[in-house]
C-alpha cells in the first residue's frame, strides 16, 4: 500500500534526518513524516470524527502504525496525517543514577545522570534536564549533575523536565565531633607504648565508623607515635595532636624520667 513516490524521492533525497513516503489514497497524494529518533503523531480528520495515535516508533515500525491508527472505510473522506516532530517527545518520568547520595568529605563529587522516559520506556537523551538542590546551604549541584557537598545535613537534589521531577536524597557526613581517650596520659620512660582510642560522629550524634584518625607528637624527644600508640622517650612534657576530617584535639602527655627534658 505504501510506495515511495518517484518525484518524492528525488526531491527530499534517500537520505536524511527523516523518513518520507507517499501513499495513494483514492488518487490523492499524502504525505507522512517520522523521524527514527522521536515519536509520531498521526492524525486523520473527517466529518464529525478525529482520531490520534501518538507513540514512539522508529522508522521500521512507522508504517505498521499508521495503518492501524487509520479506521476501515477511511477512504472515503479525505485524509491528513500530521506529525509533529520534537514536540512528541513526551516525557513521563526520570530515571536517575545512583538513587541516593552520601558524601563524607569536603573534596568528595558525585555526578547524577538523569534519563528522562515515556511510560513505555523509550529513553529521550537529547531531552535537556535541569538541575535544583531542595536545601542550597547543605550542597551544590551543577548544569551537568555534578553534586557537591558544602556542610553536613540531609537534602534533596531535584531533576526537571518541564512538570515532571525525580528528586534524590543526599546526605553530607563531615564529622562534626570526636572523643579521644585518655584524655591526660602520663607515662615512664621504658614503660610500654599507650594507645588511644578515638570517635567520631556525624551531626545527628551518630558514630562514623569509616573515619581513620591521625596522630602527631609535638615534641618527639618526648613522645613518639606509632599508629595510635604513645611511645615514651625521655622525661618532660608535651601534647598529642589527634585529627579527624577538620576537627582537631590535643591530649597533654608527661613523661616521668630520671631527667627530665626541659
């Protein structure tokens, strides 16, 4: 039923960004348009009676539908089939990747990528999305999706299509508070080494297992460090630096010797 026109064909080319054919319809000439990258809309018109088909389709497929959105006996009433390119790409909903954000460093990035969908699936990558943090003072987000953190606290980075959204739940956990004990030590000179024990917790109170903290002696003649242990050298007194993320905290340690050094 569908030919490809000899003149058609010559005047718009083998090839390009669409597909078009002609069909003899009662010897009336018809024009159909469909793009393999979009949807269609095809529409024909009669007296007291419109009827539409909208779908995504590709240019294999484009054929098979139009034929089934045109009612038996139409060729009896003139005809026009309609399709409106670009404007058909119907987004109903965004899928987005990953589903949920978690950021613990100030350095830390993660980028969103946001697939906007129709309701049968057909992915629309040209489709432009935009970008919106729910709460701006707990992260950023970019044009591109990039997501950053700025202060602890939970938020939510939206995805736009025009009326349509999918919003991501993100949750920045800078440690905002640490426990080291012993608070004061106080050792021997040639007595075993002493470790400390240290917490750190987010700004809910709860404990942030994954942070690594540091140690530093500010007078190593005094106090060396290994790991998180205090090792005695000669007698005086001096401080223990313990760092987590930003926060620090300084631990006085005395060391009693024969000599003390001043």
């Amino acid at each position: 039923m569908y030919q490809p026109c000899k003149a058609c064909w010559q005047s718009c080319g083998a090839a390009g960004d669409g597909a078009r054919q002609h069909s003899i319809l009662e010897g009336e000439l018809k024009e159909i348009h469909v793009s393999s990258s979009t949807c269609l809309e095809a529409r024909h018109d009669r007296p007291g009676n419109r009827q539409s088909t909208r779908l995504p389709v590709d240019v294999s497929t484009f054929f098979a539908v139009a034929r089934r959105a045109i009612s038996p006996g139409v060729r009896a009433f003139p005809l026009a089939f309609i399709l409106l390119l670009g404007a058909c790409q119907q987004v109903d909903y965004i899928e987005v990747t990953p589903r949920q954000v978690v950021l613990r460093q100030l350095n830390n990035t993660v980028w969103l990528q946001a697939h906007p969908m129709s309701h049968t699936g057909v992915y629309y990558p040209k489709v432009q999305v935009a970008w919106t943090v729910k709460d701006p003072s707990i992260a950023r987000v970019d044009a591109s999706g990039k997501v950053s953190p700025i202060k602890s606290g939970g938020t939510e980075v939206v995805a736009h299509v025009g009326d349509i959204v999918a919003a991501v739940p993100v949750e920045v956990l800078f440690a905002e508070k640490i426990s080291v004990e012993p608070r004061k030590l106080s050792l021997r000179e040639g007595q075993q080494a002493v470790e400390f024990h240290v917490k750190a917790y987010d700004y809910l109170g709860r404990e942030l297992k994954d942070r690594t903290p540091t140690f530093r002696s500010l007078n190593q003649e005094v106090v060396s460090m290994g790991q998180n242990a205090a090792f005695p050298v000669y007698g005086g007194a001096t401080e223990v630096e313990v760092q987590v993320d930003d926060l620090k905290q300084r631990v006085e340690v005395t060391v009693e010797g024969a000599k003390s050094k001043k």
